[in-house]
C-alpha cells in the first residue's frame, strides 16, 4: 500500500512511497492540517543519492510500530531538498544552532502553529547505536515535552526564531577595501591547506578564490599556488575520481582522499572541470588534469546526458550486486577485488597497473581496492588499454563502442533490466537548472583551454534545453520532470544560469577567431544572443528576488515565500557557491559589457550589505570575495579576435573581452579598469602588460 508521495515526481519522495508512515509533501494543506490536529510537524529532508537517507528510509520509515506512533502523534512531511533548497537551508541552519553541526537526512520538529523547529537530528537508528537514541523512544520523549513543557517550549522557539532572523538581516555596511579582499584571500588559504583526519571535500568555491590570490605578489601567493596545485593533484589521482570511467565521486570518507563516499553529482563535477581548466590556464598544467577533464565529460556524455540534451541530476552511491538481492550496497559498481584484477588483467598489465595505482591483495576499501594513482604523468597504452578491460568488466562493453549508457531510473529498473555488465547505481534523472548551470560553466571554460568540440556541444546543448523549456507564464522554473518545467526557480538558479551564460558568451570568441569579419556573421550573432539572454533572466531575477530593504537577492522569488519561516539571502558556501557571491559577480560583469552603471550599483549595495559577514566570518563566504575581487579589479579588454582567442586561454580572472572590428591606427587593443580606461596598446606585448597589472590593481 502506497502513501501520498506515490504521485510524487521527486526519486526522493517516491523512495518512501511504499512506507508505513503517512507522509505529506510540503503544500498548505499540510501545514493547515497541523495547526488543526495540533500535531508537532516530522520534517524529514533528503535528497535521492544520499546514502544514509537510504539507510533511514529502509530501517525506521519501513518499521511498523515507529509507523504506527508517528502517524498518531506527528505530522510527518518530506521534502527533496533538491526541489526547496530555500526550505532546506532554513531548518540546516536551525540544527546547526541546535547540534552543533548538520547533514542527510535532516530530521527536525516543528510547532504546528508557526513552524519554528524545537528539536532535530541527522540519522536516527531504530535501535539504540553509534550514541543515538532509538527512534521510538526519541518520537516518545519528544511528544512528551511538546504537551507538558509547554514554556520551555516557548523559551527554546523564541531563542531559536531570534538566532535565524539576526542571520537572516544582518547589519553594518564596512568599506569595501583593498583591505578586506586581502583579508579573504589569506583567510581561505587555510580552508584547503588543513589536514582533517576525517572526511575531505572538494571545497570548490574555496579553491577557486585562492587560486585567485596566485596573480598577485605577495608572500601568500606562493603558498597559495602550491595549495591549489596540491588540491587539483589530490583530486586527479585520488580515489575521489573514477580512474576507470570518469566523473568524480562526492567526498572521500578519509583525509588521504583514498575511499570516496561513491555517489557522483552533477554539480560537484561541473565545479570540478572548471577548476582543473583553470588550474591548466594558470600555468599548472599537469596531464593528470587533462585526463581528469576528458574523462569526465565522457561520463557526462555517456551517461548523464539526456536525449534532449539537458544533464541529469546525480548517480547513487550504492548498486545492487544481482537482481535478487534486496538491498543495494555501497560502491560496488566501482570497487575491485583483487582476484577479479587478476582474472580479467595479464600479468604483466597486473604489474603495471600496481606500479600505477594503490592496488594491493588486502585492498583499501572492505577487502576491495579503490583505484588511486600514485603519478601526475600521462599513463602509457598499455595501461590505457589495462583500463578500458576494467571499463569492459562494469559495463559490458568497451569504452571505445560505448557511446551511450541508458540510466536505471529507479531500484526497479536497475534490478531488472538486462545489464551486460555490473548492475548500475540508480540515476537522478531530473534537471535541475542551477547544477546544469555548473556544468556548463566548467564545459565552456575547458573548450577554451583544451579545444575540444565536444565540450562545447555538450554545453550549448544543454543551454538551450533551459533557454526553451524552463519558463512557464512568464517565470523562470527550477527543475524539469519529464519535460515539464516545476518549482519556480531559486536565487541559485538566476545567478548560476546567468554566470552559464556569460561564460558561453565569453568562450563563443574563441570559436569565433580568425573568421571574423567586419560584417556582423552568423557565429558573432549567436555570440550576442548568450549576453541578451543573461540580461533578460537578470531583469527577472531582480524584480522577484532583489531586497530592496537588505541589498542583495532572497533565496526565493516574493510570489513564492508566504510558507516560509524566514526569508532568507544565501551568503555562506557550501558544496556549490552561494547565490549571491555568484550574482554580484555576475552584475560587475554585466556593467562591463553593456556599459550600464546600474549593474555596478546594485553589486556595490549588495557586496555592502554582506560586508559585515565578510569581516566577521570570511572562511564562510569565498563567494563573497571572490565577487569583491569582480569588484575590485574588474577588466574589460577590447580587441581583434586574434588577439582575444591569445588572451582569453590565459589566467585572467576578473576580465571580460569583447571583439573589436575596427581600432585607432598601430594600436591593438584597449584595457579599462573599472571605469578608467589606459591608453590604447601598440603592440601584442604592451596590451598584456596593461592586463596583468589592471588584474593586480591593489597591489600596485
């Protein structure tokens, strides 16, 4: 027997279709029958690849007698934190003030009559075990106090509302100084130089800001290459990245980047591609990132890429070893038993692959092994080809032959459809614009460097899915099921889009080169027409999400907030970069396109408005700065498509260019900063002297 998410479109909602327990999704008649029955609401957040949502959903939401009391007592309601990150960050932020930390499943109660949470967990066991509270006996004592403790009830609410609107306003606009960038730029350095002995993420936004800091002369910019040289190395080679078939995994549960937590996200490796290609444009250019690039946009092409060109969300962690088996286990489609290595490889392939990778007779990862490389360099043919036999192990064919690779969409699919090789982890095939968004981002800026066609396709096939398909009335929608646009679009969703869009304005100039003419042809046109569309989207974006009390953009459009606790401004970030770092950014570029100081206004209030954050906490808000640095050292530079196609494959971060037909005579280019502009470059020479210094302006 099914409950209501059975209609659900969300994988996520769906996996719990079949609970015992009476979900609700989240609407009005949820909230409504709450506050009627005066049942504390069970808000329950996950997303489909997370693997401890997993275990929950088969262990406690599967139990009858924890059922049974929950749909007595509780109003339970699932969220995908993938359709509302607005609703999720609230109540993460919440449990964060509560625990002390956070993370998947995030299970909270809220009071039914103004949903302000008053207790909350992660993962919660139906047995008493790793120091947590059996699930029943937790939903008991929770009950309990709700009805017998009612003013410490109200103490706990008013002090926890109190915490989530101070960091919903904040206050106190500060100088926007050379000072404060510098003191971001040293501050993040650390984020990615610690060594934990736990878990170790990619930290994406933070390793862009520092990579950042390289262009200036100053005694953190030396530890600040080697830092990003070591965290692109640890990427490439480490266990994080599928040597094998490409794409990388979410984390690693170690600090040597051995043993990944083995879901892949479409955003982790949008991020990631981008990264590696500007590590490659900044001079750092070892070949394990070349391959690291192409193997991942195989993955994307092969297997998250939709036939209608969109990119699908995520992959699971876990995989199903037969089809009778009736639980799936985690990174078994990845893993290697050393017999198996063995059976399919030579010996002499054995060998080397042993020379190569951390591969051992023990393994590294429950008897099995994770492969980690041991070297930067390019691999030989030999062990190229060593590869491609493991590649034809998992996946029934040879990766040469394999152009695309049909998604399970669901436990059902995966269990009984007719694999020629290892049964797949499920795929998330929704859209999501704003992970797409990544993705493109990182395809466009690794056409620049690496010249690859087939990046470039990906990135405007994919573009133009969103650009025809996600508006609906006039409004701009967050995800597609099915071809049907859904959730209108968040914060995250303008400022990644219109940053994809820009890039692929920005790297259609390479395409563009010698062939440019005079004459407005065909290639500058469609050019142009990635710029029209970004300052569309952003009008949007700024007439529903713009504060114009606060400065900066709400998470959530006006027309789309009214269940909401809190109004919130994304400011911190996380595994992807916060909405408005990306969208201050995105409006300093714009001023210096279209030459409207409007655009420049509104970065400047909006940088303003967080600028307290900034001084307080700058390890929490990379984005931020890296928006100040847009702010601080914007470059437009005009010039011959020649001279641009040059340019544009070099580390220039905070510049924009724009093609030029016609220039002052023995002259090759022009370099504005901000709202000065140099006297015109005679020679190739010159114009990128006049660059580099306008991109290190505070440092001179």
């Amino acid at each position: 027997m099914t409950n209501r998410l059975a209609q659900s479109q969300s994988l996520y909602l769906y996996k719990h279709a079949e609970n015992p327990i009476d979900w609700w999704p989240w609407c009005d008649e949820a909230l409504e029958t709450a506050k009627t029955e005066n049942k504390p609401i069970f808000l329950s957040i996950g997303y489909s690849s997370c693997h401890w949502c997993t275990v929950m959903e088969g262990e406690a939401f599967s139990n009858e007698a924890i059922a049974q009391y929950m749909n007595t007592n509780f109003l339970p309601i699932k969220v995908d934190r993938e359709e509302r990150p607005d609703i999720d960050s609230i109540y993460m932020q919440a449990l964060q003030m509560m625990t002390g930390q956070g993370g998947w499943p995030l299970n909270i109660f809220l009071s039914p009559d103004d949903l302000v949470p008053f207790y909350g967990g992660t993962y919660f066991p139906v047995e008493p075990r790793y120091g947590r509270p059996g699930f029943l006996h937790l939903l008991q004592s929770i009950r309990r106090f709700y009805d017998l403790e009612k003013s410490k009830l109200q103490v706990f609410k008013e002090e926890i509302m109190g915490y989530l609107q101070q960091a919903a306003v904040l206050s106190g606009a500060q100088e926007l100084s050379d000072d404060l960038l510098k003191l971001g730029l040293e501050k993040n350095i650390s984020v990615i130089t610690s060594v934990n002995p736990g878990p170790s993420f990619p930290m994406i936004p933070y390793s862009s800001l520092v990579l950042r800091s390289t262009r200036f002369d100053s005694t953190a910019a030396g530890q600040a290459q080697q830092a990003c040289t070591q965290q692109g190395l640890d990427l490439a080679m480490g266990g994080i990245y599928d040597h094998v078939a490409g794409g990388f995994h979410r984390y690693t549960v170690d600090a040597t980047w051995t043993v990944p937590h083995f879901e892949k996200m479409l955003y982790d490796n949008g991020q990631l591609v981008e990264y590696l290609a500007d590590l490659w444009s900044a001079g750092i250019q070892k070949p394990v990132f070349a391959r690291a690039i192409a193997g991942t946009c195989q993955w994307l092409k092969r297997e998250m890429t939709s036939p209608q060109g969109f990119f699908y969300a995520a992959q699971d962690a876990d995989n199903f070893t037969n089809s009778t088996a009736t639980e799936p286990e985690e990174g078994e489609f990845y893993v290697w038993d050393y017999s198996q290595l063995e059976q399919y490889l030579t010996p002499s392939e054995l060998t080397e692959l042993q020379e190569e990778f951390t591969v051992t007779v023990k393994g590294n990862f429950e008897g099995y092994n994770v492969l980690q490389r041991r070297h930067s360099e390019d691999l030989s043919d030999s062990l190229e080809a060593a590869l491609a036999k493991l590649f034809e192990v998992r996946y029934g064919s040879s990766p040469k032959t394999l152009a695309t690779f049909p998604p399970a969409r669901n436990n059902q699919e995966a269990k009984t459809g007719n694999w020629p090789g290892r049964i797949p982890p499920v795929t998330d095939t929704k859209m999501i614009v704003a992970w797409n968004s990544l993705m493109i981002s990182g395809l466009a800026k690794a056409y620049t460097i690496f010249s690859d066609p087939a990046y470039w396709q990906l990135a405007i096939d994919a573009a133009n899915f969103i650009l025809e398909n996600q508006w609906l009335e006039e409004r701009f929608y967050r995800l597609n099921y099915e071809g049907k646009p859904s959730v209108l679009a968040q914060s995250e969703d303008y400022a990644l889009f219109i940053k994809a869009l820009l890039d692929l304005y920005q790297n259609q100039k390479v395409d563009v080169g010698a062939n440019v003419s005079p004459s407005d042809n065909l290639k500058t046109h469609l050019s142009n027409l990635w710029l029209k569309q970004a300052i569309k989207i952003q009008e949007e974006f700024d007439e529903f999400l713009w504060s114009v009390e606060l400065g900066g953009y709400y998470n959530s459009a006006s027309d789309s907030s009214d269940d909401l606790l809190v109004r919130e401004r994304s400011y911190v970030d996380n595994a992807t970069p916060s909405a408005n770092g990306v969208a201050i950014a995105n409006l300093v570029r714009l001023a210096l396109l279209t030459e409207d100081l409007q655009y420049l206004d509104r970065a400047e209030q909006a940088l303003q408005a967080f600028s307290s954050i900034m001084n307080q906490s700058p390890q929490a808000c990379p984005s931020l700065f890296t928006a100040l640095d847009w702010y601080r050292n914007s470059t437009l530079v005009s010039s011959t498509a020649d001279q641009v196609t040059a340019l544009i494959t070099q580390y220039f971060p905070t510049s924009v260019f724009t093609l030029v037909t016609k220039l002052p005579e023995n002259t090759v280019g022009l370099v504005c900063q901000g709202l000065n502009c140099k006297p015109p470059a005679r020679s190739t020479e010159q114009l990128l002297a006049q660059v580099k210094q306008s991109q290190t302006r505070f440092n001179n």
